[in-house]
C-alpha cells in the first residue's frame, strides 16, 4: 500500500471516529488525488455544506454519491483505496 492510500485511510479513520478537522485538514493536503477528494465531499456532506460537497464530488467525478449515506460512503471508499493498493 503506497503512503497516499495510508493517509487517506487515516482520514476515513478519522471521519468515522468523529474528528472531522483531523480528516479535513488531512485530505485537503491532497486536493488533486481523485480518491482525496472523494472523501472531502463526504466531509463537507456530514458537516452540512452541500455545496462545497457538490463542488468536490464534481472533482471528483462521483456526483452519482451525493445522495448516499456518508458513514455507509466511506466505507465504500475504504473498499475502493484498498483496491488502488
């Protein structure tokens, strides 16, 4: 597994245990990486701010998601980072 597939765990470990700053603050390092900027979609969907989710699920090329349940969504982005190992 390549470091940018360990932080981006590390952010998901974080978002699910409630730190949202902590995996913020870690994905936004990576803004370019399609993955990073996934989960900050999912980010900005727990914190209420459903555009600046939009903004980054277009980024990301997964407006598809922006109806799912984001604890259930990055699960799914665990699977997929896992995958890209």
């Amino acid at each position: 597994m390549n470091s940018l597939s360990r932080e981006l765990l590390i952010a998901i470990d974080l978002a699910e245990a409630g730190d949202w700053d902590g995996a913020h603050n870690l994905v936004q390092e990576y803004e370019d990486d399609v993955m990073a900027a996934w989960i900050h979609a999912v980010l900005h969907k727990i914190e209420g701010d459903l555009g600046n989710a939009g903004y980054w699920y277009r980024r990301a090329g997964r407006i598809d998601r922006v109806g799912d349940e984001p604890q259930a969504e990055l699960r799914v982005i665990r699977e997929h980072i896992g995958f890209k190992s």
